[in-house]
C-alpha cells in the first residue's frame, strides 16, 4: 500500500528544532559569500512528504536499529515518509532484514543490486524511485544520527534547494579524518563551494536537484559541487557523527586517490563542459608558440650561421612541442563539437527550472508551452 501521499501538510515550526549556527556562517544559515552557492531570495514550497534513501551494504547489524531511530524522529513531524533501502551487492543478511521490515511497515521499501555497483549507484537508484518533496540520503551503519533531520528540514524550510551535513567532530580513527581532512580542502578550493565536509553522506535534497544530478562512478562525493553548478542554494548543518558500533567500514585509503581523480571530472563537467576549448585550446596555443618559435630560432642558426641542427635536442623539443599543441588543439575542437551537438535548438524546457511566467500563452505565433512534468514544458502548435 503506497503511504506517502501529496498533502497540504507543512513542516510546522514547533515540531522542528532551530538549526544550530557556525560560527564561520552567516546569521541566516547560508554558506560564506564568495564561491558558486547561492543564497536563497525568498522560502521556499512547504515541505509535504519526506523520502529517506539509506545505500548500504553488509549492514545487516545495523538496519533495525536505524528503522528503529529514523520512526521515532521523523514521526513527530507529521509528515508522511518512506524509508528506501538500497542493498548494494551484500553478501551477509542485510536483505532478508529489509524484506522482514517491509512486511512489518511498507513504507519501507527496498532496491537490491546483483552485486556491488558503488554509493553513486546506489543514490540514483534511490533518487529515481524516491516520491518525497525532499529526498534525505544518509549511511546505514547508524553513524549518521536521525534526530538531526530536522534540522536539515528547517534549512529546506528558509528556501535552500541542497543542505549538507557537516561531522564536526567526526569518530572515526586518524587514518580516515587526515586524508578526508585535506580532500575536503582541496574541493572547496577547486570547486569555490564553501562546504566544510564534502564526503558527508547525510544531506537533503529537494527532488528538483536530484532530478538534475547524472550519478555514476564515485560522483556521489561531490553532488554539492553538481547542484551548485546548476545554480541551487547550498547550505550547511552541523551533525552528530556516533561511532561505528557493528560491521566495519567500506572505504579505505584508495578513496582518497579516487576522489582526486573523480575531482578533475567534476571540475571539467562544471567549468568546461560547455567550452572545453578553454581547458584544452590554451596548453595546445601555448605549446605550438613554444615549438614554433623554437623551429625559427633553429633555423635562423642553420642559414645565417650555418649550425648542424640535426642532432641538437632542441629540435625534437621544438618537434614535440608542435604535435603535442596540434593534439591539444585538437581535443578542443572535438570538444566543442560534441558541445555544440549536445546543445541543439530546444523544443523543451529541461530541469532545472525553478519558475515560470506566461508559458500557457500563445505567443508570436511559435504554438504554446504544455506542462509535462513537474518543471519540464513542450512547445505545442
């Protein structure tokens, strides 16, 4: 029986506890000025239904006690909820625990992998089947603490699209703090969003954003830096991060490689992705200059002076040079072209499109928008 149903039901003040300030925040809860995030101008719709998507895997220990965790601090609310399950890939009982909740409370639901696919799979499995207005994503080993969701509720509430948790005082050994430590760093860095812990798992989405997120590989990390990039408001809430207390943990220090590497991907799709010419034509213009102006000297010293340049170095420097521009100006070319390809004259309004004016009108004879989705319009004779 399905449980969440559209309700005119609104997160009422009372119920949902003050979000706790930052000290390094602004009064009114929006990120520091000066990177990509953007402060909401008015609040936002009312928050109806909730959805909680929990990937997991090998977690069989700990499932109950967060169903257990997650009934008793989202019923207060009053909102009509769902709890999705994604069992990516586990070789222990953890299914066999989700389908014993299901038959006890079907607003719990769940998404079985045939074998470990990764988290970002696991999130846009649970983005693509999540009913909620707002979507909470958090871990199934009970680090991430329930009785927080309020507080990213009432973040919702003000009007931001995209609220990240950030694990304080995180408990997890050095090994795991240090290295996220300097990733964090180094993202906010690149990316210019201001968000202290970007490998929290435990976030709120309203389900625009997570319309307009492509997750594959390890893309879950930076879903802030995606949304930011299509112009959602980013915001931050302290959490409570509890100690593992059953099974252990999935990552280890080759996260840390991977999340570098998946870095450069991120800042290519949101700095470049529409002129990849900038990324690749500068180091292709510069290289040819280089081993153009390295082929003249070259050959003024063999007609004026007369110089043996076959066997100098610098010659096959100044060759290199050449073909290794050409290759980069290039790529940049075919760049543009699948860019230019991708962006063809649009018969529909795609997400994400935040409001609309006039679009059921007919207008300079070119037909009149139909609303075919939630944000998503075609253009009608």
């Amino acid at each position: 029986m399905e449980q969440v149903q559209a309700t005119g039901a609104a997160v009422v003040p009372s119920r949902v506890a003050p979000p706790r300030e930052v000290s390094d925040r602004p009064a009114n809860g929006s990120l520091p000025t000066g990177g990509p995030a953007v402060t909401p101008i008015r609040p936002g719709p009312a928050v109806r239904t909730l959805s909680v998507v929990i990937p997991c895997q090998n977690e069989e220990g700990n499932l109950r006690e967060l169903y257990r965790q997650l009934v008793a601090a989202l019923t207060p609310l009053g909102l009509p909820f769902e709890v999705i399950v994604i069992d990516d890939g586990s070789t222990d009982g953890t299914w066999a625990v989700v389908e014993a909740l299901h038959a006890e409370d079907d607003r719990v639901r769940g998404i079985r992998h045939r074998r470990n696919f990764g988290k970002a799979e696991g999130l846009a499995n649970g983005f693509a089947v999540a009913r909620g207005d707002v979507i909470i994503t958090m871990d199934g080993d009970i680090q991430d603490d329930p009785v927080e969701i309020p507080n990213f509720l009432a973040k919702i509430d003000e009007g931001f699209d995209l609220v990240s948790g950030w694990k304080q005082r995180r408990q997890d050994p050095m090994g795991k703090t240090l290295p996220s430590r300097f990733f964090n760093r180094t993202v906010r860095a690149v990316s210019g969003v201001p968000l202290h812990d970007f490998n929290c798992g435990f976030k709120a989405y309203r389900q625009e954003v997570t319309r307009s997120l492509r997750l594959y590989g390890e893309l879950h990390r930076f879903t802030p830096v995606l949304a930011a990039a299509d112009g959602f408001s980013i915001a931050e809430v302290p959490v409570k991060h509890n100690p593992r207390t059953w099974g252990r943990s999935k990552y280890g220090w080759s996260r840390l490689v991977k999340g570098f590497l998946d870095l450069l991907t991120v800042t290519f799709l949101t700095q470049y992705r529409q002129r990849p010419m900038h990324l690749l034509g500068l180091p292709g213009l510069v290289a040819l200059a280089l081993g153009v102006v390295i082929g003249l000297y070259l050959s003024a010293e063999k007609v004026i002076f007369g110089t043996t340049i076959g066997q100098r170095p610098l010659l096959l420097l100044a060759v290199l040079l050449v073909v290794i521009g050409a290759q980069f100006f290039g790529l940049g070319l075919i760049g543009e072209l699948l860019a230019h390809g991708s962006n063809a004259p649009r018969t529909e309004l795609r997400a994400p499109v935040r409001d609309t004016l006039g679009l059921d009108e007919r207008m300079f004879g070119t037909g009149s928008w139909t609303r075919i989705g939630d944000s998503d319009y075609r253009v009608s004779d």
